[in-house]
C-alpha cells in the first residue's frame, strides 16, 4: 500500500482547512493512488474519477460541505469525493453486495446531497437548493460538477438559462476533459475545445478568469493589455456568459494553486450565477487510463501495475454483440438500415453497426429525447432507424417515444439494452420499467428475447416490420449459450412458443427468464407435477390463442418476467378477465421484480432478492396447485 502520511490525516473534509496548498496538492497525489488501488480490487468506473482529484480536494478544501452542497453530475466520478467524506474504510466494499454504491446516494451519507446516475441533472439540481437557501433554509452555497459531455444535454441547458434568470449566486464547474462515456459529439464540444485550442480564444479566455481575482487596477490593466495583444475590444460574450453566468476560465483542473485560487476567489466575490470551466485529462496520473481509448472508463478489477483487467471470459457472446453484429449484417443488403444511440456506441453494440456502416450510424450524444425524435423524422423520411438505448435511459425520453413516434405511428425500432436487473450499477440502471411504459402506448409492438438467438431472429422482425413503432429487450452480460441462426427470421406479430408440454402448470415467460423458467420445471416434474413451459415472445400485442389454450388446459398459469408490476403479467391478467377466464377453475400468479428498489449486487443475487430463482418459480408454481412445497 502507498504510503499516505497526509491522507491520513483527513477525516472529514473539514480536517482539509488544516492543510497548507502545498500539503493539498500532495494529498492529492495521494489520493490518486488510493483511488487506483480501491478501483483496482472492486472495478468500476476509474478515469473519470482520476481526473478529478485536485478538484475534488479544492473543493472540498475552500468550500464548507456538507453545509455547502457539492453535487456531482452523473457521479460516476465521486470516489475521491466518498474516500474524503468518511467512507475511506468502505472503499473495499465499493459497487459490491452491502457495501457503497458506486454513484452519489442521498441514504449512503450527509455529503451527497442529491442522488446521481444519470447524466445532466446537476445544475437543475444546484439552483434548486440555491432557491432553499434563499428561502430561509439552513443550506450554504450549492456547487455542481458536470462534465463536457452531459452539459450537452438538453436539461442542462434549461437549468442554465433557469438560474441565469434567476440570477442567484451559485456555481457550476465545468469539468471539460473532451471525453464523456465515448468521444463528446456535437457544436456543444467543438465550442469548448475552440475556447483554448484557439490562441485567441485561449489567451482571452484564460487573461479574463485572471482578471476576474485581481484587485481593480490590476484587473483594468490586465484587460487592456489583452485587447492590445487580442483586439478584442467589446467582443462578445462566451455562450455562458449571454445565459447569465460570470464566465470564469479555461484553467488548469490539475493546477493545484490554479484550482484553489479560482475558486477561493469564485467564493470571495460571487453575487449572482458563476461558471468555472476546469480543464482536466481523463484517467490522470495513472498511464494505462491515460492511453487507453476509453480512459478506463468502467473497468473490471485490474492489476495496477500493468493494468490488465481482469475479464472473465465469457462462454457465450454477449447480448449486446449479438444485436450489433445481427444488425451489421442485415445492413449488408439493406441500406435504409441506419442506427442511432445516445453517447454509448460501445455499450449498445453501435460500435459494430459504425465499424462496418460508419456513414449510417449517428451518435447524438447524452441527448435521449433529441434521439429519439430524430429517429422518427428519420423513419418518417423513409429509412429504417435502429435506435439502441439502455432501458433506464430510454425513460429520459419517454415524451419523444408518445408524441413523436407513437402517436405518428412512426417505424422506429428501439433496442432496449440492459434489461432488468444489471449489477453492479444497482437501481439507477435496472430496467426495470420499460414493458409497462411501452406497453402502454398504442401502435407500438414490443418482444422480449429469451436467449441471443431470439435477439437474432427480433432484429430481424424490427427490420422487416414497417407499420409502426416496435421495441425489443434484452439484458446485460451472456447469453445462453445457444446454437446461433446465420440470419435471423422474420416472426409472426403477437406469437409466442411452447418449448415444453404439461399438463398441470403452466409457466408463460417474457423474456429472458425462460432459462430459470426451465429449471423451475425440473423441479416440479420431480415432485411429480406436469408443467408447460412457453416463451410469450411478445408482451404488446399478446399470443391471446396461446394464452387461451394454456388457461383452459393447465389448473395454474404462471406469468414470469423481468420487470416491475404493472407490466407484462397485468396485461396477462386484464386479458383473461376480459375474456371470462377468470372463474376460480384457474389459478392465475404474476411474477415480477418487486416494488421496491434492489440495490447493487452480482445480477443472480439481485434476482434472489427479488424471488426471481427457479426455487422460486417453482414454489409460486407449486403453491398455486395446491402442492406441499418441500423445504
């Protein structure tokens, strides 16, 4: 372990006042390799916390949280915030089952002020505890970190243009390390490069956030040598500026003396709305984050002196690599194929689709709503548009999805990835929600696979399905295994598939629980109890003649999903009360995550939380035939 003589003397962030600048900027580096060391033994996600560590200390070193609200952006880069805020012991526990979670959480402690997982959220966030401390209560400053990437975002936007109306003195630091999850796209991050890789733009920019920390006559002076050198007399404003902020930057992120003076002076002066663009290296300090295309953005547990992670390998190919190459293939002879995802072309497999389609693939950054609407202009302009979005992020742009697409009837086809439960990551990025939300929309067809060659074979049917809007789940991580279709085939709308003939109870899956639906069945056919087993395939529009045949010919039907109650087992049940299969000669269970949230932990033990285990198939099945379950 490296030696921290100066770590060890923080506590809290308030044992940071006794530090000298120059004790600050070596705790600091000590501070780096604490956080290397901690990621190194749990994963998670490293270069973004990396390239805040003198930030972080800064902060925390002039401003008084937790009285003063530090709020970070997404959150995934708060390690060294939880390690300075009382959690240094738990680090070990970071991401794992009962320990600390890997974003900001309000219950975890007193110094995350707001929850974070997803992006943009920070600045609406800061002014709203700006308008609580305006208002009386016992709240100090509110600080927002956001990064490059998310300030993109159309809802950071609105809160800027919010809180410069309002005018009311609060700060938002701008983390610009030109890297959100993939490479930021878009004017917003060609405008933010151009303010220091421009030696005009450079040398004006920089000259004004000195300005603003010098006393007045040194301040006027300043300004007029800049204009000499710049001609920048009357010039206008950054974009910052003309949405009401005091612009203060660029400067060095990882300038110690720099950050501590900027924001020391920030604090000093402020009246009304500020903005500090800091300019940071993603994956700082730590070689191998620093070369690595992604800057070990999320990483699995790695050995710190090489930095090789630790991936197991996998046994079956991933879900979302069985969507992009499926995808990529078809667009081989179908060229009104195009995709399009939210900042995540790794993550959905559109890195796969633009390997091979570079030209038909579209990156619209952190900017779900703005995607989603674009996807239905670019279905209504007659192309076939593949819009690849996590379940969780997919609810950022429910509006677009209803008013734009489904209400126009619009063939957009949306790849719902990280379905269910996902791990690590805990609720933040469970999707849990989407059959219910897309579900509910008329014209819209949604399936669920229940292995990656299901996942082919629906790829297949979005492409090939031009009367409306039609989504597709699937989870995180492996598949089954499964012998692989070369193409995939095109299936009937609303038909589902018996995989297993019984008699006493039926098991109807939606997805990708039909594999723990089986073992389910095994267990009751050793007790001596017939079971069917079929894969509903679609949860909109239903099998209703399967539906119908497993009802009448089974004493219990089981519904077995991925997802909250609300979903795909109430449209089971709302189907059979409507067609008078409701009589009490059935007996009717709905299994379903539960209505709470799970937090993080290996995906098989979140779905033991939520009794979800083919034990627990199996003793809901048993039950409802009146069977003695055995213990």
């Amino acid at each position: 372990m490296t030696s921290t003589p100066h770590l060890d003397r923080v506590s809290f962030p308030s044992d940071l006042k006794a530090l000298s600048d120059a004790e600050l900027s070596a705790l600091a580096d000590e501070l780096r390799s604490e956080v290397i060391e901690a990621v190194a033994t749990t994963g998670g996600h490293l270069g973004s916390s990396l390239g805040v560590v003198e930030l972080t200390v800064a902060i925390h070193a002039v401003f008084d949280t937790p009285r003063d609200k530090l709020i970070w952006d997404v959150g995934h880069q708060c390690y060294p915030h939880k390690v300075l805020t009382g959690r240094r012991d738990r680090m070990s526990t970071l991401r794992q089952e009962g320990g600390i979670s890997g974003f900001t959480k309000r219950a975890e402690s007193e110094y995350d002020p707001f929850g974070a997982a997803h992006s943009s959220t920070s600045i609406s966030a800061a002014l709203g505890f700006t308008v609580a401390r305006d208002m009386g209560q016992p709240t100090g400053d509110a600080v927002a970190v956001i990064g490059d990437g998310s300030i993109s975002a159309g809802m950071a936007f609105e809160a800027m243009n919010n809180a410069g109306s309002e005018g009311r003195r609060m700060f938002v630091i701008l983390n610009d390390n030109e890297m959100s999850i993939a490479p930021p796209v878009g004017a917003m991050s060609k405008y933010l490069s151009g303010l220091y890789s421009s030696p005009l733009g450079n040398l004006q920019n920089v000259a004004e956030g000195f300005e603003a920390a010098l006393p007045g006559p040194l301040r006027d002076a300043a300004r007029g040598a800049r204009q000499m050198v710049t001609g920048a007399v009357g010039a206008q404003g950054t974009l910052f500026e003309e949405l009401g902020f005091q612009y203060i930057g660029p400067i060095n992120g990882h300038d110690m003396e720099q950050v501590l003076g900027v924001l020391r002076s920030a604090k000093t002066r402020a009246t009304g709305p500020v903005l500090i663009h800091c300019c940071t290296v993603k994956g700082k300090g730590y070689a191998p984050a620093e070369i690595s295309a992604d800057k070990y953005h999320g990483v699995s547990k790695f050995d710190v002196a090489s930095g090789a992670q630790n991936k197991s390998r996998p046994n079956a190919l991933s879900y979302t690599k069985v969507f992009g190459q499926a995808l990529s293939k078809l667009a081989e002879t179908d060229s009104k194929i195009v995709g399009i995802t939210a900042a995540m072309p790794s993550g959905t497999g559109m890195d796969i689709f633009e390997q091979r389609h570079p030209a038909r693939m579209f990156d619209v950054g952190i900017a779900e709503q703005h995607g989603v609407t674009f996807a239905a202009a670019l279905a209504a302009g007659g192309l076939k548009p593949f819009c690849a979005i996590y379940s969780s992020f997919l609810q950022r742009g429910y509006d677009q999805i209803v008013h734009d697409v489904a209400l126009q009837n619009l063939p957009v086809r949306f790849a719902v990835d990280r379905a269910g439960l996902v791990g690590a990551d805990g609720p933040t990025h469970a999707g849990a929600f989407d059959i219910g939300y897309l579900s509910a929309l008329p014209n819209m067809t949604v399936m669920a696979a229940a292995d990656e060659a299901e996942l082919v074979h629906m790829v297949a049917t979005a492409a090939a399905h031009d009367s409306g809007p039609i989504a597709f789940r699937y989870p995180r991580g492996e598949g089954e295994g499964v012998e692989m279709p070369e193409v995939g085939d095109v299936l009937e709308i609303g038909k589902g598939r018996v995989v297993r003939d019984g008699s006493d109870v039926a098991i109807l899956s939606f997805g990708a629980h039909l594999g723990e639906s089986l073992k389910a069945a095994d267990v009751m056919e050793a007790q001596g109890v017939s079971v069917t087993v079929a894969d509903a395939r679609f949860a909109k529009p239903l099998d209703m003649g399967l539906i119908r045949k497993l009802a009448k010919s089974h004493r219990a039907l089981v519904t077995i999903e991925q997802g909250a109650e609300g979903g795909f087992g109430a449209m089971v049940l709302h189907a059979l009360a409507n067609e008078g299969l409701l009589d009490g000669s059935l007996a009717v269970r709905t299994m379903t995550l539960p209505d709470r949230f799970i937090d993080q932990a290996a995906p098989d033990a979140m779905y033991a939380d939520a009794g979800l285990t083919a034990t627990d198939i199996a003793a809901t099945c048993l039950q409802a035939v009146g069977v003695k379950v055995e213990s």
